[in-house]
C-alpha cells in the first residue's frame, strides 16, 4: 500500500524544510511513502527547497489558490499510484507524527476520508472570533452533509484512492468544506480523529480577515447546497410562498363574504397571485434542477471510469 503525501505551498520557503523534516519516513502496513509539493506560483525558493530536501514538485506556472492546488496534488497522486493520499499544510501547522492515526481507519477499512480535528479550544492562534466560526462552520456542515465532523475547516486529511477519485472541486477559493459535501453526496465514510498542532508564527493567507472568510466559505457552501440539493433548495421557499399565498387568498375571501361583495383589500388579492406565481415558479426550477442534477449524477459516474481506467493504466506502467 503506497501513502503519497501532497502539500500545497506558496511562499513556503521559510517553513518547508521543518514541515517535511518532521513527517514520517516510514509507517506500519505501508510499503511507500512519497511526499508531492504543488508549488502555487510562489514568488520565493519553495520549489527548489522542496526539490532539495527530496519531495517531487508540481510547479503550477501562475498563483492559481488553495483549490487549485489541492486538485493538482490529488492529480499527481493518483498519477504515482497512491492508495492513500494525505493532504498537509506548507507552514508546519499539523504534527507528521498524527498521520499513522490519520491514515489508521482507511487502512482498516473503516472510513474513504478522515479529517484531523484540531485542538480547537486551546489553541493559541485562535481568536475568541475564529474559534467561534470554525465551530458555526463545523455545525453547518455536519447539518448539510449528515456527517460527524469535528473541525471542517482543517487541511489535514487522508483520503482513500477511491474517495480521490470521486472528488471534483469546483471552488476557486478552497477545498475543505465543499469535499466534505461532496463525499457525503457520494455515499464516503467520513471519519475525524484529533490531532496535535505546532505554533504557526505567520498569518493565514487564506483567510484575510472573518468577515472575508465567512463570506467565500458561505457563499461556497450555498452553491453546493443548490449543485447537490436543488429540489430541497427551491420546494422549501415554494411551499412558503404558496402557503403565504393561500393564507393572504382566505382572508381576502373571507372580508369579501363578510362585506357582501363590496369592493376592497384588492391589495391583499394582488400580493397573493404575486406570491402564488413565485411559488409556482420556483416549483418549476426545483424540479428542472433535480432533473439537472441526475443528469450531472450520471456525468459523474462516468467521468469516474475514465479517470479509473486512466489512473490504473498509468499505475500499471
């Protein structure tokens, strides 16, 4: 069983040679472990440092995000004939020690994805502000994706060769709450185990403030909501529209049977076919975009047996 480990870095110059220098060389039940830095366009020595200290190197030729390198590793990955891919961080931020738990229940075969779940509540570099974000983000998740997740927002994952497969990021921004939907959607068992981290000295280049942050990440599960779930998306304010419509229809019925006919509350008349006809029009889209997202389904699975054919061939050379 081979173990590659991918690590995104952009100007990582400072930190690299301590975050591959601690992780592991060597784990029980693995026969290779490789360690794969995607160089996002940096403008320092991350590249060639990572060459130096014995890591293969994916230069993308311009600063393209988090994202985009996060794909480009799992790429690579596939392409050496990974069965496990773990995900770290270019500033030393996770423990390399925390990988054989990390990679522990896919190996046993009880989990495709496992999440490090950091120690959230004593951390140092969290503000009270971040803190209390990163669990709102956790709860949201978990509610939207039905899974047990402790710390949705860490980098520090595994991922079985199947699940990598599966995956697709769309996000330009990052990849961490939109593959834990994803993987949900597709039926992956997604598992979380705590894990330690180091003192990070320098700020997050990600996130740029939390107002910043919240905005990207909220906007990125809301389209994933609408991508996975559109029926529930659109029936929902549907049923609220007609329902208010039909309340607002009664009343002016009633004041109508009650005055004999006389004219007034043509206001009240008015909103209610306004409402009505939203509701009508969102039920419409709610079913266009369940049919949308069949056929996306069916896109899915056979954009995953190409990639499967594609990636066994290579591993087979």
């Amino acid at each position: 069983m081979n173990v590659v480990i991918q690590i995104p870095c952009l100007d990582e110059a400072q930190t690299l040679p301590a975050t591959i220098g601690d992780l592991p060389t060597a784990l029980e039940g693995i026969d290779a472990i490789r360690v794969v830095v995607i160089d996002d366009g940096s403008s320092d020595e991350t590249g060639a440092i990572a060459a130096s200290l014995g890591a293969s190197v994916v230069r993308l030729p311009e600063t393209r995000g988090l994202a985009a390198a996060f794909s480009a590793g799992i790429e690579e990955a596939l392409d050496a004939g990974a069965d496990i891919v773990v995900n770290t961080d270019g500033d030393n931020q996770y423990r390399g020690d925390d990988i054989a738990a990390l990679i522990e229940p896919i190996v046993e075969g009880r989990a495709d994805i496992v999440i490090g779940a950091r120690p959230i509540a004593t951390m140092r570099d969290f503000s009270w502000t971040k803190r209390w974000l990163q669990r709102a983000g956790s709860w949201v998740v978990r509610r939207l994706s039905g899974t047990a997740v402790a710390d949705a927002t860490s980098g520090f994952r595994a991922y079985s060769r199947e699940a990598a497969l599966r995956l697709e990021v769309f996000s330009g921004y990052t990849y961490t709450l939109e593959t834990i939907v994803q993987a949900a959607n597709h039926g992956l068992r997604v598992a979380s185990v705590p894990v330690g981290v180091n003192s990070v000295a320098r700020p997050s280049r990600l996130v740029r403030s939390s107002a910043h942050y919240v905005m990207r990440a909220g906007s990125g599960l809301l389209r994933m909501f609408v991508v996975y779930r559109p029926f529930r998306f659109f029936i929902v304010p549907a049923a609220i529209s007609m329902v208010i419509a039909f309340a607002i229809g009664v009343r002016f019925l009633w004041f109508y049977a009650v005055s004999g006919g006389a004219a007034g509350h043509l206001q009240s008349l008015i909103l209610a076919a306004m409402l009505f006809g939203l509701g009508a029009a969102l039920t419409i889209v709610a079913f266009l975009g369940d049919l949308i997202a069949i056929n996306r389904r069916m896109l899915e699975e056979l954009r995953l047996e190409a990639r499967r054919r594609r990636f066994e061939a290579a591993r087979e050379r």
